[in-house]
C-alpha cells in the first residue's frame, strides 16, 4: 500500500478541494479553456525542471512511496499528477475565497443574506 501514498495524498486534496466547485461556485471544472491554459504552462515548466534535476543527480523519488511507473527522462507518474493536481487545488481555493469575499462586500452593502448567499454561489461579482 506504501507505493500508492503520493498518489493516495493527491486525491485527497483534489476531494478536498472538489466541493468548493459545486458548494462555493468556484466554477473552474466549468471553465476548461481557461483551466487548461492555467496548467499549462506550470505542467510544461516544472516538468522541465524535475527532468533536469533527476537527470543531474539532484532530485530522486522514493521507490517506496511511489508506483514505479515512470515517464519519459524516468519522471514518476506521481509528479506529473502533482504538477496537475496541486494548481487544480489552488485555482478552486482562489476562487473560492473571492467568491465568498463577493458575498460579504454584498452583505456589507446591505444585501440580505440570501442574496448574498447567491452572489457566493454564482461566483462572486463576474
């Protein structure tokens, strides 16, 4: 069970971070021209740099804490996965958060909670 950890901590995040979508109207799952253009350029990047760190001898991954299957230049498929996962996680905690500060700006402004509960949950003031 050891082998599946790095991937096992990966979903959770994403299932902790999958209901501010649907909840709190974070709307990125909802987006994926924008999402896709988001991960982009972080996947193409950071996946440069680990190459280049594991090939230097720099960077090396846990044979225990991972599921052995490697892709192109020996880069486990868990750290593809995180350089995925982990901004997906970012992008719905960001948006989330601004789309419950919409709904205070609109409480403060002398909306009623209801209102500013819908303000929330059709993602802030777009």
């Amino acid at each position: 069970m050891d082998q599946y950890q790095y991937l096992l901590v990966l979903a959770g995040c994403l299932l902790i971070t999958l209901p501010l979508e649907l909840v709190l109207g974070a709307r990125v799952w909802r987006r994926p021209r924008r999402l896709l253009l988001t991960l982009l350029p972080v996947v193409v990047v950071y996946s440069v740099w680990d190459v280049l760190a594991i090939e230097s001898g720099m960077w090396d991954y846990s044979e225990r804490f991972t599921t052995g299957i490697l892709l192109p230049f020996a880069m486990p498929l868990e750290e593809l996965a995180f350089f995925v996962v982990i901004p997906i996680c970012g992008l719905l905690t960001l948006e989330a958060v601004g789309n419950v500060l919409a709904g205070l700006r609109a409480l403060r402004a002398g909306a009623g909670l209801r209102e500013a509960a819908l303000v929330v949950h059709r993602g802030g003031a777009r």
